[in-house]
C-alpha cells in the first residue's frame, strides 16, 4: 500500500517533462520556440493545473509572444499573461516567473524609472531570476547605463550557457564599452552555437562594419549559406550601406542614404537599422531625421514605429527602443547639439535626474 501511494503521478512526469520542453524552447529566442514554449506549458497547467511553476512559466512564455501578436490579437494575449501569471500567483504569491511576467509586459518607451522599479521588485523576491535581469540590462542600455549593462550580461550570460538571446546581447554589452575583441569572441560562440540567428548575425555584422572592417563585414553579408534568411531589400541595403562605409566615396554614400531614407517605413527594424548605418556613414543630420521620425513621429520623414506580421521580425525591434543611441557609431548624435533636446523630449533627460545617473560609454 505504501508503494501504491508513492509512485508517481503520471500526469505530473508528463507535466514535468512538458516544462524541461518548454525552457529549451524558449532559450532558441525565436518566435518559434516561444510559441512551442507556450505550447508545451499550455499541455503541463492541464495535467497539473497545481502547478505554479508552469503556470508562471506559462505567462512569460505568453509575455514573449505578446511583443509579435498581430494587433487584433494583442489584447487577447495580455489578458492570457495576465491570467496565467494570477494563477500561478494565487497558487504561491513569490512565483518569480509570473512577477516577472507582469513586469515585463509593460512596453517601456518613455516610462524608464515604472519600468526599472517593477523590475527591482522582481530580482528583490528572486535575485537569480535571469529574464528579469536580462530586461532589466537591456533598459539600462537603452537609458544610456551602458557599464551596468555590461556587468549584467557578464553576471548573467553563465547562467543559461545556451541562451541565444543572452549570448548575442553579450555581443553589444562588450562592443558598447569598447571590448572589441571579447564581442568578436561572443559572436562566434553565438553562431556556431545558432548559426544564422538574426540578433547574433546582424551583432556581428554591426561590429565589424563600425571597426573599421567593413570588407569583413562585406564578407560575411555575402555568405548565403549562413546568413539568417532576410528579404531581398534588407540585403541590398545592408550591401549598399557597407560598401560606403568600405570605400568612402561621395556616392556610394549618398546612394546608400538614399536607400536607408527610402525604407524606414518598412518596418521597425528598418529604420532601427538606418540610424545605425546613417551614423556609421557620418550622416548625422539624417540620423536625427529618422530618430525625429521613428522615436517621435515627427518631421518629414516617415518611419514604421510597431512590428506587423510579415514584416522583418528582429529581436529587440519590436518595440519602439532607444538603445542604438548609446553605440559607439552613434557618439556623434549624442555629442550633436540637437541630442539633449532629443533625451528630453523622449524622457531620458528626466530620468536620468531622477535616477542621480548619467549616459555614457
């Protein structure tokens, strides 16, 4: 009778095994893995609806896709995060997974400190909680605290070896703060460990095109076989913008702008993508063009400010953000005159007094 009663519930191993799934799924840090993640949990709260850990799991998974839900799907999917994170909260009050669900969900743009705050509160309760402490380092990189980014991704970037999203922000972390030679050693961990991820890809592409090895990057931008799969106009662009940045000709440069200008109403990352090249061809004044357009909505220019299906999906694009503005390319945007009106009008100014802090690289 005592053996009866202490062999396992098979709904609970299924659910178990549902949940390991799960968290390799979600550290590929593509759509796709957040959605066999979400998946998995949905299959696991079935079989042990008791089970605050998948259930918490289950709202960060949800948290995820909510960044890339079409926009008559985004309130149905808020309302899912919301849910599953009370579950697991009425189940065990301190699950970290779903405090951090409700944490992150907040889109952040121009609300820096709620946003810093709420996510504090998280690694209070849970220290170790890495998807808390990874947004929480990227937030500080897009307010500027390019040295507390840094020493994040060192803390944390162990802890899930494979992470995908973690190992290629480890990429920007060492070249913002001028490691060169630690973000070409964390791009080739990253893609020999996920050949052709987008984030990791374009890591690399960006370092080598703003250190002075635009052939290299030329290169890699003509390697087919391990490229992530972009679309046609994307690559064109990238080749057009990199070759000017290689040659250094008048116009090169001015048909590159051209194409840079002409396409940030592509999508999010298109004009992401812009200010980063327009900077790294000197092209300041066109910069701030875009940063008017794509963190305002102002001026002449328009630009694409929230992903829709179909479009160019990259991480950390997907939402409206700040951090290319703290690259190293883009030094002289935050020398420019012009740059402290900008952190003013987008919040950062007033942040950064709050906060006693101040931007640098």
């Amino acid at each position: 009778g005592a053996l009866w009663l202490a062999r396992p519930d098979p709904d609970r191993v299924r659910a178990a095994t549902l949940v390991a799934d799960a968290e390799q799924a979600r550290q590929t840090g593509v759509s796709e893995g957040a959605a066999r993640a979400a998946l998995a949990l949905e299959q696991a709260v079935r079989l042990d609806p008791a089970n605050a850990a998948a259930w918490g799991k289950l709202a960060l998974a949800r948290c995820a896709l909510a960044e890339e839900t079409a926009p008559d799907r985004v309130a149905a999917v808020t309302a899912q995060v919301q849910e599953s994170a009370r579950r697991a909260l009425d189940l065990n009050p301190r699950q970290p997974d779903a405090l951090a669900a409700l944490a992150i969900l907040p889109p952040y743009f121009g609300d820096w400190a709620a946003a810093e705050a709420r996510m504090d509160a998280v690694v209070n309760v849970a220290p170790d909680h890495v998807a808390t402490r990874d947004a929480r380092a990227f937030l500080y990189v897009s307010v500027g605290r390019v040295r507390e980014n840094h020493a994040e991704r060192l803390a944390i970037t162990p802890r899930e070896p494979l992470n995908t999203i973690l190992l290629y922000r480890l990429i920007y972390a060492h070249w913002i703060v001028g490691e060169v030679a630690s973000a070409d050693r964390a791009a080739e961990r990253a893609l020999q460990l996920w050949p052709q991820n987008p984030g990791a890809w374009l890591g690399r592409l960006w370092v080598l095109s703003f250190t002075g090895r635009a052939e290299r990057a030329l290169a890699q931008l003509d390697d087919a076989a391990a490229r992530p799969d972009l679309p046609p106009w994307m690559l064109e662009t990238l080749r057009a913008s990199i070759t000017a940045i290689a040659t250094g000709r008048p116009a090169d440069r001015a048909r590159a702008t051209e194409r840079l200008l002409g396409q940030v109403t592509r999508s999010p990352s298109a004009a992401v993508n812009a200010l980063l090249l327009l900077n790294g061809l000197g092209e300041t004044d066109r910069a701030f063009e875009v940063a008017r357009a794509y963190l305002l909505e102002e001026g002449p220019l328009m630009a694409n400010v929230r992903w829709r299906p179909g479009q160019v999906l990259i991480n950390d694009q997907r939402r409206r953000k700040t951090h290319m503005l703290f690259t190293p390319v883009a030094a002289a945007m935050r020398a420019d005159p012009r740059f402290p009106a900008l952190a003013d009008r987008l919040g950062l100014a007033a942040y950064w007094r709050a906060a006693g802090v101040q931007p640098g690289i």
